[in-house]
C-alpha cells in the first residue's frame, strides 16, 4: 500500500512523447501505490484517470469502462491522496486554478501537488487520444487524431497533480488534470474548464517514487521531447 501524499510514478512522459507504449505495469499493481491520479494504457487507446481507488479508461469513441486488472499502464502516477488544504469556490478557467495553488499552498512551487476537483462545471473540454496506429508511434501523431469533447452543466471529479518546473518531460510541469462524470460515463484529459460551486482538496508532495521501464524500446529512445512538443499535445 503506498504512503500518504506520496506520488508513484511509472515511467516519463518523454517516453510518450516518443512512442514508448507497449509495456508497462498492471493496472492492480497502480492501484497498490494509490487512489487518486491519471496515466494511461496500452498502446495509449485512450486516457485513464483513478478516482477513489478506482481506475477508469475514456476512449476515443467516447465510452468508459473500468478495465481489467491485469490491463498494461505505460504511464502513471498516483498517489494516495489525503487533502491538507480543501476549499469551496468558483473557479473562472486552468489559470484561476494555478493562482488557487499559489496562493494557498505557499511554498510549494518546487514540490508536487495533488489535486481533486469536485462538483459542478458550467463548462469543461476535454479530449481522448486513440490508439497508436502502429507500435512505437510518438504522441504527437497519435495526438493529430485526438478527439475534443466540449461538455456543458457537468458534475465530476478533474483530478490530477501540479508538477514543477524541473520536471518538464518527466511529468507535465504546471497542472495535468483528467476529468470523470459522475456517472462515469464521459471524461479525458482537461483542456479548459470552468466551474460552479465546486469544492477544491490539494495537497503538498515532497516524496516522490520513479519507476523506469527496462525494455529495448525505452533504454533506446531519445527521451528529449521539448517543451513546446509537450505543450502541443497536453494543453
């Protein structure tokens, strides 16, 4: 069972970036280190988000399913969240999000943190990526047949972390957030929201546990995806 606001992290998003996703964890082993947090499965056919312990898959064509135990995640993290900060509020858009963290969690600009995000959203877009079209094939192109969704008047959760500076290319630097309806029916990655009332719970990271694949096409790929490619395809 993993630590408290400790953050688990399989894999880097840089070996996303470069097509690295034909391996990975089991979904039940992800589960081990903790309850809250995103990623995605193999072959990057869509994206998975874990709320309260539970792992949900958002595909392409827009359904949810729960997956397998045993479904490989090339790329995770998660933690087993216990919020220091909650707070009730409106929040006008991603930015009003990031001047929240600042504000109320000072000290914090170097650190990881957690973040869930629930109750109404007048409005929230997120999208889903397909499949790799074929084995190794980067996240960029992958990302050029990604699905945008807007949806309207929703209640979720949009949960995820806030990474610093210096990890560009390990994780997301600044928020990464995936979001799930209450019926567990439409979701993704968040591109931009806007919500109601809506109640915010953070909390600081400062232990971080890495796992790196150990696989021919990882200890072979470049790994140097740069900011900007990144940006392109997280939003």
């Amino acid at each position: 069972m993993g630590s408290v606001n400790k953050l688990y992290q399989f894999s880097i998003l840089n070996a996303l970036m470069d097509g690295v996703a034909d391996e990975g964890i089991s979904i039940s082993t992800l589960l081990e280190s903790g309850d809250l947090g995103l990623g995605t499965v193999k072959h990057l056919d869509g994206e998975l988000v874990v709320v309260d312990g539970i792992a949900y898959q958002m595909r392409e064509d827009g359904s949810t399913v729960v997956p397998e135990p045993e479904t490989v995640v090339p790329f995770g993290m998660v933690t087993r969240f216990q919020p220091t900060h909650v707070a009730d509020l409106v929040l006008s858009s991603k930015d009003a999000l990031d001047s929240h963290i600042a504000e109320h969690l000072p000290g914090t600009k170097n650190l990881f943190v957690a973040i869930r995000i629930e109750g109404q959203f007048e409005h929230i877009t997120v999208r889903t990526v397909g499949k790799q079209a074929y084995s190794g094939e980067g996240l960029i192109d992958v990302a050029k047949r990604q699905v945008v969704k807007p949806l309207s008047n929703t209640s979720g959760s949009l949960v995820g972390f806030w990474s610093p500076a210096f990890s560009h290319g390990l994780s997301v630097a600044g928020h990464h957030l995936h979001y799930i309806d209450n019926e567990k029916r439409h979701g993704g990655h968040m591109l931009d929201f806007k919500t109601g009332n809506v109640r915010i719970s953070m909390a600081p990271i400062s232990r971080v546990e890495m796992e790196l694949p150990q696989n021919n096409r990882f200890n072979s790929a470049s790994l140097r995806a740069d900011a900007g490619e990144i940006r392109k395809v997280e939003g």
